[in-house]
C-alpha cells in the first residue's frame, strides 16, 4: 500500500533529502503535502514535480501562492501558517509526518501529529528539548510512532534489541542490557583551532561543516557544538535515560552515526557515509529497507577513525546543555529559546561566534523558573520559551552597545 507522506519544512536541507529518495521510490510513497516558509520559488517548484493535495506557506503568502498554483493549472489546496501546518499534520490523509522545521516553529505542528496518532519522522530535534515529556506522553496515549531521523539517534535506534524498538519510549535497563549510549559528533569545523581563532570566525567559516551538508542554524550550533548538547536532551527524551547515561565522543570522520554499550561489554555501532538519506530511508521505510541513494561506504578508502573526549571548556554549549537537562524542562526550554535567539544575532553579524555559550548561560542563569508540573501543556511551555527570547533579545542588545 502506497504510504502518503506530508514533508514538514520541504524547502530544506531535510527536506531535499527527503523528497530525493520519495521521487526514486514513488511506487511506495506519495507526496500528499508539503510545507516552507522561506524559499517559495522553491516550494512551486516542488508542487510542479510532486504533485501534492495540499501544501502550506506564511499566511501573508496563501492567496499569492494559491493564484500562482491556479494559474499553473495546478489544483492544490494551499493552507497558511500555523494552523495551517497543524492541519496538513493531522490530516485524515497524511499516513507518514516528517517534521523537518528547524526550530521551535516546528514544535506545535509535531505535536500535533503526535496527538492525532501520526508516524512521525523525527528531524525536528527543537520539538522534543522544549517538550519532550509532553510528546513523549502524547505518542504513548495516541498511539502515535516516533521515528529518529537524527542520524545520531537514528543510529541508537537501529541499534537497540527489537523489543526495545517497538517501544523506543522505554529502555528497561536491566531487562536489555543497555548501559549507556555514546552520541558521536565530529567536533565541527573549530574541532583543530584554538578557542581565540574561534572568536574570530566568520559566518561563512562556522556554517562549512567538514562533513555534513546541512541548513544555517544546525551548521552553526554544530560548531558551538549545542547540536550535541541539543541530542543529549534529544536522547534522554526518546529513549527514557538520564544525561548521565549517555556519553559523547568526538570521532572527527563521521562514520560512526552513534553506539550503544551493553553490560556484557559489547558496543553496537551503526555505520556509513555522512548522508542523511540513510537515516531517513531507514525510518521511511522502517522496519523494512530501501534504497536510499546515497554512496555505500568505502571500508578500503577509510584510514582510521579516531575517537577524542571534548574539551568542554571550549564546547560550553556542551556543558551547558547536560546542566540544563539536569535542572528540568524549564530550562531546556530557556536554553533552547536563547540558543535560537544568539544563532540569528550570530547570523546576523551581531555577536561572534563565541558569545553564544555566553548568552546561552547568561540567559539559564537569569532566569530560574520553578520546575514545571506535570500537567504542564504546550501554552506553558510556549510561555517559557517567550519570556527566554524576550531576555535573551536584551542580552544581545546589551553585546551590541
Ligand atoms: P533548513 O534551514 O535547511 O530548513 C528548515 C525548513 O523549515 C525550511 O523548509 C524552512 O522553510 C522551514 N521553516 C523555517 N522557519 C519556519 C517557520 N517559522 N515556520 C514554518 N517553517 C519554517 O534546516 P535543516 O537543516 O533541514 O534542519 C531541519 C531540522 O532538522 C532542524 O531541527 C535540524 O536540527 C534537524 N536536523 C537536520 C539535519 C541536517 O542534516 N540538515 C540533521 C539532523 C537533524
Ligand atoms: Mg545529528
């Protein structure tokens, strides 16, 4: 049976990725929605060779878009906005949601399908930092399922007993075996300069990542190395352990997407090319496999693969990210808000590269909110994130001065 699949954040990194391996196995899958924000040459291009029901854009864009698809000759309903993204979400039709938005704009679309019983497949990291119990919960009552499209934790999965799998919400322990996940990072593009050449780094300098090819912002906090502060959370979210039971090592080639230690000593990698088509074939197809299309890799070709602890004097982001998990998911919230805030003033040529762990502490230490309860829904945790960008907003104007 064909699988109908709404791509969440098309016009993306993720998103090329995505619809690359759709239109090769379009006998399986069908593109029925997609949405973008950014880039709408883009996003037609992609309704002309896709041919989706129904497609969302910004609200101020709906009626230009619509008129433009019209007159084309191409008979797609176009929603706008967060309701609209919510709607293509949780529509009847949509069998398979990739939430490829990056940031927490993708959170309530997320959520959404998690609520109405979706198969989600996980880019959107953001969503589960700032509400990993409430998605967690959600999939778990709705019956949803929950797919890692991160390679690091897409990795984990596949690496997992199969019991395990069906119920990646839970790891028991002592019933499995699993000691610990170790969550590779490459070490960025910073990983062989010193901590002042990295003050000075250009723009252009962080976003060239040295193996992946991926969107602004997690090219930069792949080089403040919050990305792996940010899958630490990620981690703990999806697969129910405490930070302190996964490690992270730098493993600078990328070759191995992530590990799983077992009591008796073993460690279970996956491996393969630095492409996120496999990942994302993998969930797409999962528990069956496709072809993905990327390049198999070379074992002969590969030299060594080396494995570094980090200097988490450099990589703050890193320290801060495991402190923030330990203090509760009003801080997560805070630190993923800040976060978000100093990557665009980065972007933007306000700050340099190294205020961002600034910030990003300034801003957790600023402002200590209770824990919060645990009948605490998305309006609380939306909340938190406001007041974090409001403060963190001044935290860059006090820099710029
Ligand atoms: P990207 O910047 O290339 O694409 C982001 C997509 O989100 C675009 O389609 C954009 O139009 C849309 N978008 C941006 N702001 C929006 C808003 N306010 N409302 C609605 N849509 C909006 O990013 P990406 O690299 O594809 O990353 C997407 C997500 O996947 C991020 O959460 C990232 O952390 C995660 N991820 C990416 C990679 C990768 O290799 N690129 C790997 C692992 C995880
Ligand atoms: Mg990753």
């Amino acid at each position: 049976m064909t699988q109908r699949i709404a791509v969440l954040g098309a016009t993306g990194s993720i998103g090329d990725s995505t619809l690359a391996i759709l239109a090769a196995q379009s006998h399986q899958y069908e593109v029925y929605a997609l949405s973008g924000h950014h880039r709408l040459d883009k996003l037609f291009a992609l309704c002309q060779q896709f041919l989706p029901k129904r497609v969302s854009v910004p609200t101020a864009a709906v009626d230009d878009f619509a008129k433009r698809l019209s007159s084309a000759g191409l008979d797609i309903d176009v929603v706008g906005g967060e309701q609209g993204l919510i709607e293509i979400a949780t529509d009847s039709q949509t069998d398979t949601v990739v939430a490829a938005i990056v940031g927490a704009a993708g959170l309530p679309s997320t959520l959404a399908a998690a609520r109405a019983g979706k198969r989600i497949l996980l880019a959107n990291k953001e969503a589960l930092v700032m509400a990993g119990k409430v998605m967690i919960d959600a999939v778990k009552t709705h019956h949803a399922t929950l797919l890692p499209l991160d390679s690091e934790h897409n990795a984990i999965f596949q690496c997992l007993p199969s019991a395990i799998q069906q119920d990646n919400t839970q790891i028991h322990q002592s019933e499995h075996g699993v000691r610990k996940l170790w969550l590779t990072a490459s070490g960025g593009p910073f990983l062989q300069q010193s901590f002042a050449q990295m003050q000075q780094a250009s723009v252009a300098e962080a976003v060239k990542h040295p193996n992946w090819s991926m969107g602004q912002k997690i090219s930069v906090d792949s080089a403040t190395m919050m990305n792996k502060g940010l899958e630490l959370i990620e981690a703990c979210h999806l697969f129910d352990l405490p930070e302190d039971k996964i490690n992270v090592v730098i493993h600078p080639q990328s070759i191995i997407h992530s590990m799983v230690e077992y009591s008796d000593g073993s460690f279970l990698a996956q491996l393969g090319s630095p492409d996120m088509k496999t990942p994302i074939a993998h969930a797409l197809a999962y528990p069956n496999r496709i072809d993905s299309g990327s390049q198999p890799l070379d074992l002969y070709a590969l030299s060594g693969l080396e494995f570094i602890e980090p200097d988490l004097q450099k990589f703050a982001c890193l320290r801060l990210a495991r402190q923030a998990m330990q203090a509760g998911t009003q801080a997560t919230i805070v630190l993923n808000a800040a976060n978000e805030v100093a990557v665009a003033a980065f972007l933007n040529g306000q700050v340099r590269l190294t205020d961002i762990a600034n910030i990003n502490e300034q801003a957790l230490t600023d402002i200590q909110l209770p824990p919060l309860s645990a009948a605490a829904d998305i309006e609380d945790i939306l909340a938190i994130d406001q007041i974090a960008r409001h403060l963190t907003d001044k935290l860059v104007m006090k820099l710029v001065q």
